[in-house]
C-alpha cells in the first residue's frame, strides 16, 4: 500500500468526526469525490460521524449527488478532508481548517499551494476521484454500489468521458474494479448529459453569438442579463463548455459567462478546453489554472477577456 495513502486510513481510523470540503461551484469530480469518500467511510466505519460541506450544485442536487450537510453545533476534534482543489481560497468551506486537528489533502491539479498534514498530489491522474478510488480499493475494504456510482462520475466527468490527456491504462483499470460492484453507470449518464428541449434555445444562441479566430479559437461571452432572459443558471450554461470539441478546425474552445454573485471584481469567469494544446499556462496568467486541456480563468472587464483571446490564439 501507498505510505501516502496508509497515513491517510490511519487519520481516519483515528477521528470519529470526518468532514469533507471541496472547491467552490463543485464540478462532477469535486461533488463525485467529495461524496464516494463519504459513502465508504460510512460503509466501512458506520459509527463515525461524516459530513459533506459546501453548498450543493445547482444542477446536480439532488438529481445526481445528494444534498450537501448542514451544520447546526460546533466540531472539535476532527479530521478535515479537503478534495479536487490546489489552493485554500477555492476551497468551500475553508473556516473548517482552522480548528481542524488534521487536515488531508487529496488533488490531481498542478500544485500551486501546499497545505494539510498530509498532502497526495497526482497532477497525472484523470481526476481526484481516481485518487480516491485508487486509494480506497488499496484499503482491501467494502465499496458498495453507492461510492462507486459517485467516484465513477467524477472520473468520466472530469476526464471528459476519457478523453482527456491524463486518462491512461491506470483510469480503464481503476473502473474495471469499481464497475465489479454493479452500479447504474447508465444512469450516471442520464443524469450528467442527457438534457430538455428547452436547453435547444440558449444552445442555439451560443451557435449565433460565438467569434471564431483565423487560427482556430471559437470563444463566446454570456452576460448576466442573458442568464436572466433565458431564465437559467450559470451552471446549466457550463454544461455547454464541449459544443465545439468536435469540430475539426477548432482547436482551443472558450466559454465566458458573467457571474455578479462573487465577491471580489473578477465577475467575468472562463473555461478553456483545447484539442491537443497546452492551456493551462494562459489560464494561470489570467488568474487561473488547471490541467494541459481543461483550465478555468477569470477576468475583471470584456477588454481582459480580449486578451486572453490573443493570447490563446498566440499558441496556435
């Protein structure tokens, strides 16, 4: 077994209270690892106390993961897990590390920020629910239908349905032994891509408001006002972040939307997806960062969100 990995049975061995964070405006691999760890230390340690924190996806709850927890009593004495994020401000729920007696932290992006007792970072791997479902199919313990349902769409969400980069041999492996349990994969499916009639309006207004370079980046911008005439979350508009992956004179895809609920003056927020180039290095210039092909940015005006444009297209 892993050293990395034994430290971290050992941790939850240890505490009877567990929580478990993961980044803000969870995606299918924070909520999916988030919650398939929760479901295997209640499978495997029924007496202990497990929370899953942050607030619930828009989208996703309770369609696909169960509603976040809320706490009404102070904890102490516990274990804080935090799950898919590279650095503290992103986490959701960060006032939780501070009391915490041990902090784990378990992520598959580039590392930028180390903190927690005990850090694995795997920036090669699919997703941190290939992490975890790694890591816990080493433990040698029960993992029911429910933790593997949940790990599994983290993988496939953020490998893209593997075809991204970083899946490998290790990814097809690591499902094999989780699909030995029997979950609905196919549900999992329904419930992330299949979608309304009603999403063919705003799919149609992206298709008749997107820019194309000479080079080969498509990017298109959706304002607040536009989520408030389509009557739409910010989130639903994400699930559109691959409209142009297929399209064999696109090479870079961008996605823009404004969001005014944040807090500080970065409202205009990007996600950068790309066939074949090396993003992520733009993305990490405009406040941002991920993965070779999937990245996130954010920028403060339509004049910085000009920029990165160039700058992608620069790449090309």
């Amino acid at each position: 077994m892993n050293k990395i990995y034994k430290k971290v049975l050992d941790a939850i061995i240890k505490y009877d209270t567990i929580i478990i964070l993961r980044h803000e405006a969870p995606d299918f691999d924070a909520s999916g690892s988030q919650f398939g760890l929760l479901y295997w230390i209640k499978d495997n340690f029924p007496k202990k106390k497990v929370y899953a924190l942050g607030e619930p996806h828009k989208i996703f709850s309770p369609k696909l993961y169960p509603v976040t927890d809320t706490l009404k009593q102070e904890l102490d004495n516990y274990l804080c897990i935090v799950v898919d994020v590279a650095n503290q401000p992103r986490i959701d729920g960060k006032e939780y590390l501070e009391k915490a007696n041990c902090v784990i932290k378990i992520d598959h992006h580039p590392l930028c920020d180390i903190f927690g007792d005990i850090s694995f970072v795997n920036e090669h791997a699919s997703a941190a629910a290939e992490i975890i479902a790694d890591m816990l199919i080493s433990f040698k313990k029960t993992i029911s239908k429910e933790c593997a349902y949940y790990l599994y769409s983290g993988i496939v969400g953020d490998s893209g349905r593997f075809q991204y980069s970083d899946t490998n041999e290790k990814t097809f492996k690591i499902c094999a032994k989780l699909f030995k349990t029997g979950f609905d994969f196919q549900d999992i499916y329904n419930k992330m891509y299949v979608k309304s009639i009603s999403d063919l309006k705003i799919i149609k207004y992206i298709y008749e408001i997107t820019k194309f370079t000479d080079k080969g980046v498509a990017y298109y911008i959706i304002s607040d006002q536009t989520l408030k005439d389509f009557n739409i979350w910010r989130e639903q508009v994400k699930a559109f972040v691959n409209l142009y992956s297929g399209y064999e004179e696109i090479k870079i895809w961008v996605q823009v939307t404004e969001d005014i609920e944040v807090e500080d003056e970065y409202k205009w927020r990007v996600s950068i997806r790309s066939r074949g180039i090396k993003i992520n290095d733009v993305a990490t210039n405009f406040n941002g960062g991920g993965h070779d092909n999937a990245a996130g940015a954010k920028c403060k005006n339509l004049a910085e969100i000009e920029q990165l444009i160039v700058s992608l297209d620069n790449l090309l």
